[in-house]
C-alpha cells in the first residue's frame, strides 16, 4: 500500500503490480484501505480492481456496493470484479 500511495506513478504502478498476484492474501488490507480512501480516485479504482481480482466472497458486499455508484469507473470495476466471482 505505501508503493500505491507514493507521488512516483512509476511507483504507484509497482505496488499494484505487486499485489496484484497476492490480492487475495491481503483482502482485508485492501477492503478497510477501499472503505477509508475517499480523495484519490485512482486509488480508489485500484482497491476496488483488486478486491475483485482477489476473487472472494469476502469482497461480495463492496462489489454490490459499488454497483450503485455514480461513478462510472467504480461501477465498471464492481462489475467487473463480479463477474469474476461468477
């Protein structure tokens, strides 16, 4: 998390892409960092990608969640970490 909060986007690439394999072994990290984060959109998105990648019902509540986002970009990252679960 600290690599995805850097000001580096090169940085900020790194670290997604390093939990990215592991997503599902750090859910809970990322479910409280999602329901915390509300300035950066980007991060935002990213938490949202790998609680979907992660693929558990763990993530279920927030998936549904943010299918009534008005934003488009969480709405599209819900359905697609769904669609995952099916």
């Amino acid at each position: 998390m600290r690599l995805m909060r850097s000001h580096s986007p090169q940085r900020q690439e790194d670290g997604f892409h390093t939990l990215l394999p592991a997503a599902s072994e750090h859910l809970d990290e990322l479910l409280e960092e999602f329901q915390a984060e509300r300035d950066d959109h980007g991060l935002r998105c990213w938490l949202l990608e790998l609680i979907g990648e992660a693929r558990s019902n763990k993530g279920l509540p927030v998936l549904v969640d943010q299918l009534g986002s008005p934003d488009e970009a969480l709405r599209g990252w819900a359905e697609h970490g769904l669609r995952l679960l099916d």
